[in-house]
C-alpha cells in the first residue's frame, strides 16, 4: 500500500491560537514560518521548513484588519513557490461574506472576489465554517468543505437541561439555521423580523411567536456591532421570555457591541474562537472549534468522509 505524503499545519499571526490548538489534537507540531514586517507596513512571508511534496493546510481567519486575508494569499504564494503538494486554506471565519450579491446598484461582490483571489494565489481547497450565505461555496472552483458550529452549539445547549425553550431568529435571512436547531431539538421556532434603517442600524422589530414564560436561544452566524441581537433580546425579554441566551458563529463584536450585550437583557452569549475575542464582557461564552477542525483535516488528508461532522446544516 502506497504511503499518503506528509501534512504539516501553519498558522497565520493573529490565528496562531486556533493552529496550536488543531495541533494539539492532531498530535502534530505547528508548522515553523516566520513573517517579515517592513517599515511600511509590507510583510514577508517565508516557510523555516521545507515543505516539498507535502499537503500543507493553512490556518488563517480573514477577519478585519486586511492583513490577514493579504497575509494568508502570501502564505499561499509561497507555499505553492515552495513546491508543496497541495494547498488547503483553513478559514474559521470567512471575511467579506455580506457582500455576496449586488443588493443596489454599482457595489462589489467581495466574497466572490476574495475566492478569486484565494484561487489565483494557487489554493487547492478551503475549510471553512458557517458561511453568512450558504451559496458563496459556489463562487470557488476548487472543493470547499463547509463546516457548521452546530456541531458544539448543540451538545451546549443540551447540556444547559433547560425547559420551555424554544429557538429563535434574530432576523428572516436566518430563519433556515434556526429551524434546523429548533426541528433538531424538537422545539418551537420564533422569528424576529426588522427592519434596517441603514448598515449596522436596526430601525423597527417584531416578534412573530410566543415567548411568554419561555427560554429562548437565538441563533446568528455573527455578531458584529450586536445592534439586532441585543435588540432582539430585549423585545423578547419584554414580551415575557424566562432567559435569552445568543448562539453566534463569529465574535466580531466592534466597538460599541460589548457593552450593548452587557446591558443588554441576555442572559448568555455563546460564540465559538473562529475570532480571538479580545474584548471584556461578564456575559460571552466562547466554545472552541479546533477539534471539529482538526478532525476535518485528518480526514481530508486520509481522503476519508467528513459527513459525520455534520449534527444539523
């Protein structure tokens, strides 16, 4: 039997947390690579190990600021200059996932032009998890292996024993992942309809349901500025829900989001480290998603299925 080539696993600058920690259940070293600054503000990135014939993955969330989505297209130049075997970008949070559509005239589509740009750079395919819309898998062509925080939502909320819950959406474009939670754990689902005054900027909301004397979980993909999650809670708390807890992918959580949770009427809010949550509040939960990685990378490398990462999609 033919032997599979060597893997190694680096990690960009500001997702070094998430590499250590997929190596950790890979039973593997963090890959050596060392990142040049310039004065400027350019950088450099070279590989301190060769990397000749491997299947090289690559862990870089492409959060703001910029330099981590242009530091993970140099990481993948290199890697591919550098004669690895293959190229598999990790991407917890995939940035510029909003801009997935032309929504008024004369804008850009910058998830579609950052996959270009991922593809051009030379990568061969991309892990990543909770996309904010399903369908930017398209815009590669290259395989894109799909992830769902499902997989550590879940067990948390089971082990949470609450009663008299029921799911809950904080706006109609979520309204699909809510009800795969809310068809999974078998409770009601509520959906939360508002409406944008502008970006980041919740004018009006309704509550479409019944929360009075409930323990509601709401679900998002991100929480960015917290504007309509915090508002969502609040309206639920004030129509008689018993709790509210948040489930959100990614803690991107710009200023003021941290405060507007902690005064908000949530009771909990849950995200997983696709994002380092740097920020301080009494109230955020943070569950890590290295294992569902890793274990997607051992399998990858060992061409085995990973259908049964999948609780609910």
């Amino acid at each position: 039997m033919s032997q599979l080539p060597p893997f190694k696993v680096f990690a960009g600058t500001k997702s070094q947390y998430m590499g250590e920690e997929i190596c950790k259940d890979l039973g593997v070293e963090l890959g050596k690579m060392n990142i040049q600054h310039f004065a400027d503000g350019e950088f450099e990135v070279s590989y301190e190990e060769s990397i000749r014939g491997c299947e090289v993955f690559l862990v870089q969330s492409t959060f703001p600021n910029t330099d981590n989505l242009m530091e993970l297209l140099l990481m993948i130049d290199a890697a591919k200059r550098a004669s690895a075997k293959s190229i598999n970008a990790v991407i917890p949070y995939f940035g510029w996932a909003r801009q997935d559509r032309k929504d008024k005239p004369r804008v850009s589509i910058a998830a579609k032009l950052v996959a270009d740009m991922l593809m051009a750079a030379g990568v061969d395919r991309v892990i990543t998890m909770d996309l904010h819309a399903d369908q930017i898998q398209g815009f590669f062509d290259i395989p894109v292996d799909h992830l769902y925080a499902s997989s550590v939502f879940i067990p948390y909320i089971q082990s949470l024993n609450l009663e008299d819950m029921v799911i809950a959406t904080p706006d109609v474009g979520g309204a699909k992942r809510a009800n795969s939670y809310s068809k999974y754990l078998n409770v009601p689902l509520v959906l939360c309809h508002k409406q944008r005054a502008k970006a980041n900027v919740v004018a009006t909301m309704t509550v479409i349901g019944d929360v009075n004397g409930k323990n509601v979980i709401l679900i998002d993909d991100m929480a960015d500025t917290a504007g309509t999650i915090t508002k969502a809670a609040d309206l639920l708390s004030n129509q008689g829900a018993k709790s509210v807890r948040a489930l959100c992918s990614h803690a991107i959580m710009s200023d003021p989001a941290s405060e507007r949770v902690e005064n908000s009427k949530i009771t909990e809010m849950i995200f997983t480290n696709s994002i380092p949550f740097t920020k301080k509040c009494s109230k955020v939960t943070i569950l890590s998603v290295a294992r569902l990685f890793a274990d997607t990378i051992r399998r990858v490398h060992e061409n085995e299925s990973i259908s049964s990462q999948y609780l609910i999609k």
